[in-house]
C-alpha cells in the first residue's frame, strides 16, 4: 500500500497506475488524498502545455474517475481546495492553466449530463464566468434550470451542488427566481437546500437589486409561502436609488403582503447584514459605516414622506417603529 501510495506518477501519464494510486491513498484520509492532487498537479506542470492539454483530455475521454469523498472547498480566486473526485480535481486544475481549453471541455461535460454534482457546477462556473448572462448560450441556461431543479440532489444535497447556486448569482438574472422560490419552498426538499435557494436570492439582491424587485412585484407567486423571505429582499432595498425605490414603494401597495409580512419587513429595513464566504464567482460588497450612516438618514427622510401618505396608512406602525429604531442608532453612533 505504502508503495502504490508513493510511486512516482509518470511523465507519460499512464493513467491506469495514477487511479491505482489514488484509489490507494484515499484510504489514508483527506490530507493524504490533498497532498496526492498536489503532487498531480506539480507532474502536470511539467509538461508542455499541449501535452498537459493531451493527458487531461485522455483522461476525460478514458470515462474512468477516482472518488475521494464529499469534500469540495472553495478557496481563494473560486477555485478548489479539496474535490469530490479526481475528474473534478483534473477540471478545476485545468481552469487554472488553460481558461479556454476548461470552457470547451465544460461544454463537453454539460452536453454528456454527468452524475456528478460537482462536474455540473465546475462545468457551469467556466461557461458563466466573464459573461453576461444576455450573452449566455441557451443551453448554458438551459442546464442552470436543471442544475436548480434535479429533485434528487435537493433531497440529499452534497455540498458540490450547494456551492453551484453561487454561478446562479453570478449572472445576475432575475429569471431564475421561480426555479430558487420553487426550491426554498419544496417540502420535499432539505433544509440545506431551502437554505441555499433563500442565500442565493438574497445574494442576487445584492447583484441585480432592480431587477430582483421588479421580478418579485411582477410575480406574487414567488415566495408567497415564505413571506419573511420576501420581506428580507425587499429590506435590503437603497432608498437613495431612484428605481429601488419606486420598487420598494410597489411592494408597499401590494395587497397580498400581510401584516405578518409588514412587520418581518419592519424588523429588517433597511437590510445591511452580509454573509461572508469564498465562492465560486461572486464576491461580497462591503459597507463603509458612513455609507450606512448616509443610508439610515435617506430611509428616515423617505419614511417620513411615507407616514404623510394616506394609501400607505397600512404600514403606518410599522414604519414609526423603523423610524424610532434607526433613529436610536444614528444617535448611538453619534451622528
């Protein structure tokens, strides 16, 4: 075992003693199986790029792989750490070195439908980064619907599938909505799952905060069981921009929004709270406290208009509450 562990991986790549190999040391744990990638990868760096590009492609076209467990770590750029398999590991090396040979073989994988979570989601990180999503081949699109609604993998998600919601953010479209509020709201479905679909709309907020609203207001269905939910994305509304906020005033006049539903608003608005991670594609913004601070006294001259009008009488309690409390945290802030 020791010795299958520790052979030399060969300039020719033969793949049959690599699998051998990394069959073996999965055994020993996933440091071991880490440092084994590694040692791959430096063996791959040695070689010319279009014999580097030739042994990876023969691997893939071999059909064979190596499970190495459930891991898959987000590192820093939005590339892995640990991989669920060893053609995972092969992918997510490749994007590193040869962006353009790692989008054609995405393509590839994406056509062939591979079983493996991660495959999906390293395939579509490569076809969605760097574009936009008006400029994303229908069957790009086509295969993120999938990717959101395979009832088998919300059931018993890995967290290979998880982390994919985050190439969903990263295009920025609202017409993805339906297939996140279909998720969040299964019963069928995990609770990392239900999880994953609020994040990623939470996040798309952050992204496309115009569109996500309009797309919400258009569509009272989305959400509609989960109002607190609905509520959040709508706090996290900038009352300075002239689009949210005409949104944001939309939202207050629907009639489907119940008094439960004002006040989780009210507890939320305006929303600044942020979850901090590696991902795949996206990164997080980060608020200045003067921003927020401008932000806060934008909300209380806007809530201000808002209790002198009398068709927004329904929400009269809740924005007085809003007020005082933002009121207090201006002057804890000393401002």
């Amino acid at each position: 075992e020791t010795q299958a562990a520790s052979k030399p991986i060969e300039a020719k790549f033969d793949w049959d003693p690599i699998i051998e190999a990394a069959r073996v040391v999965v055994a020993k744990g996933p440091d071991a199986t880490r440092a084994f990638v590694l040692q791959l990868f430096a063996k791959l760096d040695g070689l010319t790029p279009d014999a580097r590009l030739a042994a990876v492609t023969s691997f893939f076209d071999s059909g064979k792989d190596v499970r190495f467990g459930d891991r898959f770590t987000v590192g820093a750029g939005g590339y892995l750490t640990d991989w669920p398999t060893l053609r995972v590991a092969l992918l997510d090396y490749l994007s590193q070195r040869d962006g353009t040979a790692a989008r054609a073989l995405a393509g590839l994988l994406l056509q062939s439908r591979p079983d493996e979570a991660g495959e999906w989601t390293l395939a579509l990180r490569e076809l969605v980064r760097g574009q936009r999503f008006e400029d994303l081949p229908p069957v790009v699109v086509d295969r993120i619907h999938e990717f959101l609604n395979d009832d088998s993998w919300a059931k018993n998600p890995t967290r290979s599938w998880l982390e994919g919601f985050d190439v969903v953010v990263a295009t920025g479209s609202p017409s993805f909505l339906p297939d996140l509020s279909n998720t969040a709201e299964a019963a069928s479905g995990s609770k990392a799952a239900q999880f994953a679909a609020f994040l990623a709309s939470d996040r798309m907020m952050l992204v496309s905060p115009v569109a996500v609203m309009a797309q919400l207001n258009a569509n009272p269905s989305l959400f509609a069981s989960q109002p607190n939910v609905r509520a959040g994305l709508f706090a996290r509304a900038d009352v300075r921009d002239a689009s949210q906020l005409g949104l944001l005033e939309a939202y207050f006049q629907r009639s489907d929004v119940t008094p439960a539903e004002r006040e989780s608003f009210a507890g939320l608005f305006p929303l600044y709270d942020l979850a901090v991670s590696q991902n795949l594609l996206t990164h997080v913004p980060s608020r200045s406290m003067v921003d927020m601070i401008a932000h806060d006294r934008a909300t209380v001259r806007a809530i201000d208009r808002w209790l002198a009008q009398p068709d927004l009488q329904q929400w009269q309690t809740e924005m007085r509450g809003v007020r005082s409390r933002i009121e207090q945290q201006l002057a804890e802030a000393g401002r």
